[in-house]
C-alpha cells in the first residue's frame, strides 16, 4: 500500500493528457506481446546469428505486429499533447488570455 500511495502521482498520470489517449496509456500489451515474439523467436532459432540477421529478424516481427496494433483514438490531440498542452483531469486547459497594460 505504502508503494501506491508513495507513487500515486506516477501512476495516475495519465489523466495529465487528453481523455481519449488514455485507453493507449493504460497498457503496455502491445509492447510486451511484439518483444514476447522476438524472445520466442529468438529461442526458438537458438540465437538470431549475425547482428545484421537479428536486426532483420526484430524488423519483420515488429513490422507484422505493427499490423495488429490499433490506431490512436483522436489523432488531432497527439499534436497538441507535444506542443506541451494541459491538460487536466483529460480535458484541454486553455491558457488565460493575457491582459494588455
């Protein structure tokens, strides 16, 4: 419990980017299934031999997981979410206009 509370900010940090990325941001499935396949791979061919056979070997199974991998829900926010946007509790904050003097 002390590990949860200790690191909560980390582990609800999701909601610090927009509502619709936060399916994306909860799981790392895609992630560990593509390296998964490349240990299965590996282990089965007992190595992958040469560093240019194994580069080969990674670039195939990833292009072919890349296939299976879902689309990023809301395409238009990703641009505003590395333009360094707020957004809180998944919802955009907008900067306050400045006041002329």
């Amino acid at each position: 419990m002390k590990k949860i509370i200790d690191d909560v900010e980390e582990l609800l940090a999701f909601y610090d980017f927009p509502a619709e990325h936060w399916i994306h941001l909860r799981t790392t499935n895609p992630i560990e299934s593509t390296f998964a396949t490349v240990r299965l791979r590996t282990k089965v061919i007992r190595g992958a031999g040469s560093a240019a056979a194994a580069l080969a070997m990674v670039f195939k199974l990833v292009e072919s997981a890349q296939a299976r991998w879902r689309a990023v829900n809301a395409p238009h926010l990703v641009a505003l979410v590395r333009a360094g946007a707020r957004f809180e509790r998944g919802h955009l904050i907008e900067r306050p206009e400045a006041h002329a003097a």
